[in-house]
C-alpha cells in the first residue's frame, strides 16, 4: 500500500530502495514512542508539482523536535530541498509526504542522544475522509497540557488517536470527536473541528489542541471570505444538533460532517460555509483563485 519493489525513501543521510531501510530495534522511538513527525501533501497545480506549506510543516517538526529535546539541525530549506527531490526520484506529484525525526538506542527515560531524518512518501489523490462522516463523542479525553507537549507532533500522543478511531469504529461510527480534560470540545483524532450556527463558524480555542496547519489556512480563508469565524471553548451540547460542521486537516482537506451521536446537522452541506471552505481550500493547495466570487460559479 505505501512502498512497492522501485520506491525509494530518504534515511540517515542517503536516498535508498524503501525496501532496504531498516531501523535499530533498540531505538528510543521504537520502545517510548519517542519520536516527532509531520504529514504534509504535494499537488499537481498549474505551477508544476508543490509542496504545501512546506515551510510551515518543517518549521513545526523543528520546533517539536527542540522542545521534545530531540538533537536535530537539518534546517528547514534542507528539508523542503531533500523532500522534492525524493518526490522527483518517485516521480511522484499527488502525493502524502511523512517525514520522522528518530531517536538512537536508548533505554533510559532521558532526552534524545542522537538522531535520524527519514522522510517517505506516497502516491494520494483522495482524502481518506472524502464522505460525510458520522461521528461520536470518544469517552477519550485529550492529553492534559501540563502533562504533554500538545503543540507538538509527537508520534506517543497518537496512541491516544487510535483508541478513540477505534472506540468510534466499534460503535458503528466513522470516527470520533475527543474532548480535552475540562470537557470541552477539543479536536478529531487527526482533524481540528469547526461547526456552524447561525451564519458564524466556531472552532476550538488553542490551548488544549493541536492547532494545524490546515486549521491555520481556514481561518485565513475565512477571512478572505469575510467568514465570521469565532476561537472559543465551548461543550459538545453547543456543537450537536448545529447547522453545519466539519473536519479539517492534511490527509482530510475540508471534509464534512453528517451527525454528531446519531443527531444530523441541520443544514445540508452544499448549503453550509463548510462547503465554500472546502471548495477554497482545494483551489488554494492548486494555486488557483478562491474569491467568493470563483468558488461560486
């Protein structure tokens, strides 16, 4: 599914077969899930193949990797420059990019002593939440911040993600809406999360959120819209039964929501400013124009 017999992927300082990577099975990763990653998309636009907000994603995996104490100083046009090239060597355009920060054996509860870039890639060309989903409200609560590093990509945290995906998928859901320690609304498993009432879209404060970098590029687009937008706490009773709401994210893109446990949003979804949202968001990652005038026609 993410590498066949001719993919080639980047790791410790060299191109190589995808096939032929092998990491240390002593690795601090490997054992505490000590390691930082990012997952970013490249599109065919009328420019030629682009990275999106590549610069973003790397200056975040930068960050995650400082504040986690993980030694790393590949700067963050080095990593856009190696990521192109191995998108060259697969001749890939559409695609999922995941780079991993690694750490070297280690089994001591210490920061990081050495470690190790890969960066690997995909062919991808729809989102793998392109329906409307049914979501529930995960009995998972979000990593406590005092606890954790949330506004860090750190691939520990995730384990998290898989048991409220799971939770959901068991419940006969499509995935799972988690909140944070104080019971608010706080984001998807891998999607930060907006809803609509009344003309005005409300989204997660930041605080007990990973806030994303699909986040960030909405709420620009809301502004160029001239969306109302609000940032806020708020109870998941505020959100069930609204007009419209949807997720957000690398892999997802925009995609909409059809019920929160078992209650539909009102509102059909071509109707919704999600809807618009999606639409613009698309031309934005293909270079095109995304005025409320085009995106409307």
């Amino acid at each position: 599914m993410y590498y066949g017999e001719s993919t080639v992927l980047y790791f410790n300082g060299a191109f190589m077969n995808a096939a032929d990577a092998k990491i240390d099975l002593y690795s601090q990763s490997l054992h505490y899930g000590y390691a930082v990653f990012e997952g970013i998309r490249s599109y065919q636009t009328a420019n030629g193949t682009k990275i999106f907000k590549a610069k973003e994603h790397y200056d975040r995996l930068r960050y995650s990797a400082e504040v986690m104490g993980i030694p790393f100083s590949v700067s963050t046009q080095e990593l856009t420059d190696l990521t192109y090239e191995l998108l060259e060597r697969n001749s890939f355009t559409n695609a999922y990019i995941r780079p991993v920060v690694l750490c070297s054996p280690n089994m001591s509860l210490s920061k990081g002593k050495e470690s190790y870039l890969a960066i690997t890639a995909w062919e991808w060309t729809n989102g793998y939440l392109s329906n409307q989903m049914r979501i529930m409200t995960s009995s998972y609560r979000r990593p406590n911040p005092s606890g954790f590093k949330i506004n860090a990509k750190v691939s520990g945290h995730y384990v998290n993600s898989i048991l409220a995906c799971q939770e959901a998928k068991d419940n006969g859901f499509d995935e799972a809406l988690l909140l944070d320690i104080e019971g608010n609304v706080a984001e998807g498993p891998g999607a930060n999360v907006f809803f609509e009432k009344d003309g005005v879209l409300y989204t997660p404060a930041a605080g007990n959120i990973l806030p994303g970098i699909t986040r960030a590029t909405v709420l620009d687009l809301c502004e160029i819209l001239g969306i109302p937008v609000v940032e806020k706490k708020f109870k998941p009773e505020e959100m069930r039964g609204a007009d419209s709401a949807f997720y957000c994210g690398t892999a997802a893109e925009v995609v909409a929501l059809e019920s929160m446990d078992n209650i539909p949003f009102a509102q059909p979804w071509e109707n919704s400013l999600g809807s618009e949202l999606q639409k613009a968001y698309k031309n934005c990652v293909l270079e095109k124009e995304y005025t409320a005038e085009t995106i409307n026609n």
